[in-house]
C-alpha cells in the first residue's frame, strides 16, 4: 500500500468504467460514477500535496521577503502533509497582514508588490484545481 495515488486511481477508473455502466437505475450508476471520480480525485491530490504545499511555502517565504518581513515561521520537520501544511498556514497568515498593509497604501511599490501577491494567489489556486478526467466514452 505504498503507492495511495495509484489506488486510488485503479479504484476510481475500475467505478466509472466497469460497476457504474452495469448498475441498474440512474442513482446507483450515478452514485457509483461520482463515487469513481472522487477517487480518481482524491489519488491525484494525494500524489501532488507535498509538491504543491513546498511550492506554496516557496512562494509565501519569497513575498514576504519582498515585503521585507522578517520571517520566524520555522521551516516544517519533514515532508509530511500535515508538516507541510501547518507551515503553509503560518506563513499565509502573515501574507494576510503583509497584503491588508499593502492594500492600504496607495505607492507603486505596495502596488508591484500586492499584484504579485494576487499572481501568487491564483497559480496556488490553479494548482489545487483537479485535472479533467480522461475516462473512455461509455459503452452504450
């Protein structure tokens, strides 16, 4: 079980593709689909977690030094999600209170700098966004 990503993936294609066409009514099929495609979901974030949150943490220490603030946010123990994700936290919070100064001032500098902050913020959203699946068509 060392593999979660590729688990749940099978799980999910094996829903969508052979139990949900077999089952009979629109809710179970339905339901089986979804239940399928979630997986599938779940599989790809899982794979991409650690990736996705040292980037973000990357990003949030990069803006706050740009920012000029001095960070004391200790970087994670390890690579673990939960780690990681504690870290990722900390540092957004002071990218808060860095951003909510910069939107109060009205200079080229604090504006420079609050469009990256914005830029930053839409690549990590992008980043959690899953990929459409790539099912075959359905057997009729």
């Amino acid at each position: 079980m060392s593999n979660i990503g590729m688990i749940l993936d099978r799980i999910g294609r094996k829903l969508v593709t052979e139990v949900a066409p077999k089952l009979e009514g629109d809710y179970s099929g339905g339901h089986a689909a979804m239940s399928g495609l979630m997986s599938v979901m779940a599989g790809e974030a899982w794979d991409n977690a650690a990736d996705r949150l040292v980037n973000e943490i990357a990003g949030l220490r990069g803006l706050l030094a740009l920012g000029g603030k001095t960070v004391t946010i200790e970087e994670s123990p390890s690579l673990k999600i939960s780690d990681l994700t504690v870290e990722r936290d900390a540092l957004a919070r002071d990218l808060i209170a860095l951003q909510k100064s910069l939107e109060a001032r009205e200079d080229d500098e604090a504006k420079d700098l609050n469009a990256k902050v914005w830029m930053h913020l839409m690549a990590t959203a992008i980043a959690r966004m899953p990929s459409p699946p790539d099912f075959p068509d359905a057997d009729e």
